[in-house]
C-alpha cells in the first residue's frame, strides 16, 4: 500500500506533462505557423475545450465507475501522447493543430480525474494528504514544459513536444502494470445517464464544488498569463532580463509545493479550513495586483508571483477531497468528474474574457478581474455553513476530519 501512492504521483507528472506543451512552445509555433498573437488563447482553449469534452462524456457513460481506472488512465495517456505529436508534423493548418489541441485534451480526461478516483479507491483515510500529492505532481507536470523550454533553448522546439508524448505513454504503462483496481472500490453495476445531475442534491456537496468553480476561474487564466506578465514586465524594464520559461516554472510549479503541504496541514487543521485560507489568500492576490505587477523591484514581483502560485491551487486538491468525500461511493468517480468538467469550462470563460479584455484594459490592472470567482467561492462555502446552522466553518471541519 506504501508504494501506491508514490507510483500514482509519478503517473500522474508524466501523463499531464503534455497539458501545456503547446503553450510552453507558444512563441515557436506561432512563428512556425505563421499565426497572429490572439491564437494563443484559442490554443489554450481548445486544450480546456476538449478536456470538458472528454469529462462530460466519461460522467454521462459513468466510465470511471464502471471499467478499470488503471486501464482508462493507460489507454487516454496513449492516445493524449499521439495527438500531442500531430503538432510536429510539418505544414498542417491552423485548424488540424487547433484540433490535435482538442483531442490532447479530451483524452487528458481519461487521466486528471481518473487519477484522483484511482487514489480514492485506495485511500479512505487521510484522502486530503493524498490528493495533496497528486495534484502537486499535476501542478509540475503543467510546469514541466517550461522548464523543458527553458533547457532547450539552443535546441529545436520540437523537443518539448516529444519529451512531452513519451513521458505521457511511460506513466500510462507505468500505472497499468504496477497499480490494480483499488480495495475501496465500488463498482458501478450499470449505466446511470442521471448520477452526474443527482450528486448536486446534497448541499455539502454543492458547497464544495461551487467553491471549487469559483477557484478555477482564477487558476488557470492566471498559470497562462504568467509568461504574458513576466514578458510585459521585460518590455516595461528592457535591462530587467527575466528569464520567461525558467521563471514560469519555478512560479507555476511552487504550487506542487503548496498542494503537498496543503493536504498534510489539512490533517492536522481540517479541509475547509485550508482550502478556505488558500482561497481568500490568492483572491488577495488578484486585488493586490495592480500595486506589484510594475514595480520596480524584479524581487519583488518575483516573490509576490511565486506566492501567489503557491496560494492559487493550494485549495486544488482539498475542493477535491471535499467532493469525494460528499460524494456517493458508487458515483465518486463520476462525481470528481463532472466537477472537473464544468470547472475547466468555466475556465475557457475566464481565459476568453481576459483575453478580449487585455486589448482595450490596461495590463496592470485586468487581473483583478480574477478575483470574482475567489470571492463567489467564498460566499458559497460560508452560505452553506451558516443556511445548514453548522458549527463554524473551521471547528466543525476539525471535528468531521477526527
């Protein structure tokens, strides 16, 4: 059982290696393709576009709960890793590499929430520290492509796309052979088309998830722009000379960090209460933005960054555990799914919004925008709390966590 876990994270760092590729390698593609600058939202989005494509379909079949996870994960890591490669093909359109994006991200559906169900199915018990870990290796394989970039500078971009596709097919097969079906599984017996409306009956349920939606709107716009905010400051201060990639994963991939610790203060202070912290923390974030974004102290903007990546997922995996938690076992899979897949569709709302916005808004001030979903999380998670009469947020968590 000691083994599963750190056999789960490696997995799930390959497999989700290849979410960001394209955007990592953005700059290259655009001048390879010939495309204009408004095309970096839409690669980014047809990722996002796919991988709620991919969810919604896995939670109406309810194919996690009714086939193998680890043979689901194997499968869609395979087939993510070949539609990644259809980038390097030369001389395809825009819109072939716009739908190799689509599909890389469908079948990361068969990966992401699979994940998380896979470790639900072995860890009952302390499932908060667990998904703290998996979303952390999430976390840096988003990044990893950055870092990647940042080391083959000298090299053709090309490299980061099939580094990026075989780590995808060696944590697919990694996971098939070394992980089996969980002891805490529960099979679904048949076909259910409705358990992905039913699991919103319960009000804790709905609690978590909505805090989650409003978390989304603010993670993945802010991991995208953070290249876009790193290179508008080199354009502000030229003599600066901030290093983008390296920069981009040390910011982006510190929330690994966060995820991990997250989930193991969760256990000694609650769930709620740490993700609600990290949630009200990167909502600061996004109002304090203004002051720092152009400030003169690259330390300074630096620093404030890496945190604010720290704070922005930390509540990731412990929304999650929330879900699980609240979650029929025999729907848990379809549960953790079906909020992944509106969460990433509100993000390709959120992203398309300050995309269209950035033309006409002043760049220092656009990402205090961000702060809505924080804010709409907040309020669901403490409306619920106070309509049901609990015990206040942070002790009745502690109690339910013992």
């Amino acid at each position: 059982m000691k083994r599963v876990l750190p056999i789960i994270v490696i997995c799930q760092f390959f497999c989700t290696s290849i979410w960001f590729a394209g955007n990592s390698v953005l700059p290259d593609i655009v001048e390879h393709f010939d495309l204009g600058p408004a095309f970096f939202a839409h690669l980014a989005s047809a990722v996002q576009f796919g991988f709620i494509s991919g969810t919604f379909l896995f939670a109406v079949f309810t194919v996690s709960d009714r086939f193998s996870p680890s043979l689901i994960f194997f499968t869609s890591s395979v087939i993510a890793a070949l539609f990644n490669l259809v980038i390097i093909i030369p001389d395809i359109s825009s819109g072939v590499l716009l739908g190799s994006r689509f599909l890389a991200g469908f079948f990361l559906a068969g990966i992401y929430p699979i994940g998380m169900k896979i470790a639900s199915d072995y860890y009952k018990e302390g499932l908060g520290k667990s998904l703290g870990f998996l979303v952390g290796a999430l976390v840096i394989g988003t990044a990893f492509p950055h870092l990647i970039k940042s080391f083959t500078a000298g090299l053709p971009w090309k490299y980061v796309i099939l580094s990026t596709s075989a780590l995808s097919v060696a944590g697919g097969l990694m996971m098939l052979l070394t992980i089996p079906d969980g002891p805490f599984r529960k099979k679904g017996q048949k076909l259910n088309l409705t358990a992905f409306v039913s699991v919103f009956r319960n009000a804790d349920f709905r609690s978590a998830a909505f805090g989650y939606f409003g978390h989304m709107w603010e993670l993945y716009t802010f991991w995208l722009f953070v290249p876009v905010i790193l290179m508008n400051y080199n354009k502000h201060y030229p003599d600066a000379g901030l290093n983008v990639p390296l920069l981009s994963f040390i910011i982006i991939g510190s929330g690994g960090i966060a995820c991990s610790a997250g989930g193991i203060a969760s256990q000694q202070f609650g769930v709620k209460r740490i993700a609600t912290i990290a949630l009200f923390s990167s909502c600061l974030c996004c109002i304090l933005s203004p002051l720092i974004l152009f400030t003169g102290s690259a330390f300074v903007l630096i620093g404030y960054l890496v945190f604010w990546g720290l704070v922005v997922v930390a509540d990731s995996p412990l929304f999650s555990t929330l879900i699980a938690r609240n979650a029929p076992e025999e729907a848990r899979g379809t549960s953790l799914t079906i909020v992944n897949c509106i969460g990433f569709l509100i993000t390709i709302i959120s992203i398309q919004v300050i995309n269209a916005i950035s033309v006409n808004m002043d760049q220092q001030h656009i990402y205090m925008l961000l702060a809505i979903g924080p804010i709409l999380g907040l309020i669901a998670l403490l409306k619920n709390q106070l309509k049901s009469k609990k015990l206040p947020i942070f002790i009745d968590d502690q109690i339910n966590a013992k």
